[in-house]
C-alpha cells in the first residue's frame, strides 16, 4: 500500500505539481499575475501561507485575462501618448537662460532638471529622470538632448542655453 502512495505522489510531481495563480512577484518564480506550476509542499507551506499566490481556478484565469486586456489597452493608449509627444518635441527647441561670462563658458551648470524645467514651460510634462545628459551643460550654445519617455520611445530636443537678458 505505501508503495502506491510513493507511486502516486512521484507521477504527481513529474506532472509539474500544483498551479497556482501568483497575487505578487516572487523571484525565481513568476510574476504578479502569472499562473505557475510548483511543488504541493512549496504551494502548502510558503505561498499559500504567505498570501503570495492562490489557487488557479477556471474563475481566476478567466478575470486575470480580462485584467490582463484592461492593461495592456491602457498601455497602447499611454504608448500611442508618448509617441505624439515625441513628435511634438522634435519640433520644439527650449530656451535656458544662464550666467556666463564672456568666453561662453557658464558660471554654474544646466542639469536635468534644468531642462524638465524648460520643457515644463513649453507645456511639456517630461520629469527629469527623463532626461538622458552624458553631463552638465557648462557652455552657452544649442544643445540636442535624448529624453528616455517610455521603454521603447525616445524622442530628441533642441535645448538653447543663452546668456541672461542685459548680459552680453
């Protein structure tokens, strides 16, 4: 009789154990959202348990999918955003005004934030970790700057860094 028991628990294993919908991210595991199969004793005593996953019913699957379409609409909706104002920004270039002396050179330096700044005022919404600088600027001129606003979208920006007004 034990026999088939071993039996038994051996071919449920091999089969891939228990599937179980993931409610958050667990490393090595899957993603929120994901439906995993695991081992019975991993299920039992840890995700379960700890609130991480449940089980992967018909009913489960079926709103995970819907919440899934829900998502990925609203992200085609925020990618097709993004890529209009990439356009609006190739077209656009920002003035920033700075102290500098009579070589050019700036006695501060504009930073990222300098320029989400600027944009800001052109009526643009673009945040500063947005901004892609390989440093600061430290001279008067026209700069083209890479903004990073979405995974897959970059857009350019011609940024003019000029003397203050009654400077130069």
């Amino acid at each position: 009789m034990a026999r088939q028991t071993a039996h038994r628990i051996r071919s449920k294993d091999r089969r891939g154990g228990v599937e179980l919908l993931l409610a958050e991210n667990v490393p090595a595991v899957g993603k929120q959202g994901d439906i995993v199969r695991v081992k019975p004793g991993f299920a039992r005593n840890y995700l379960l348990p700890q609130g991480l996953a449940t089980v992967a019913t018909e009913e489960n699957k079926l709103m995970v999918e819907k919440h899934r379409e829900r998502q990925e609409a609203v992200a085609r909706e925020r990618l097709k955003g993004v890529q209009k104002l990439a356009k609006d920004l190739a077209n656009y270039s920002a003035t920033i005004e700075a102290n500098a002396n009579e070589e050019g050179h700036l006695y501060g330096s504009i930073l990222a934030n300098d320029i989400s700044k600027a944009l800001k005022t052109g009526g643009y919404d673009v945040t500063p970790d947005q901004v892609r600088l390989e440093g600061p600027l430290k001279e008067l001129g026209m700069y083209t700057i890479k903004l990073q606003l979405h995974a897959d979208v970059e857009a350019d920006v011609k940024v003019w860094v000029v003397p203050t007004a009654g400077q130069g």
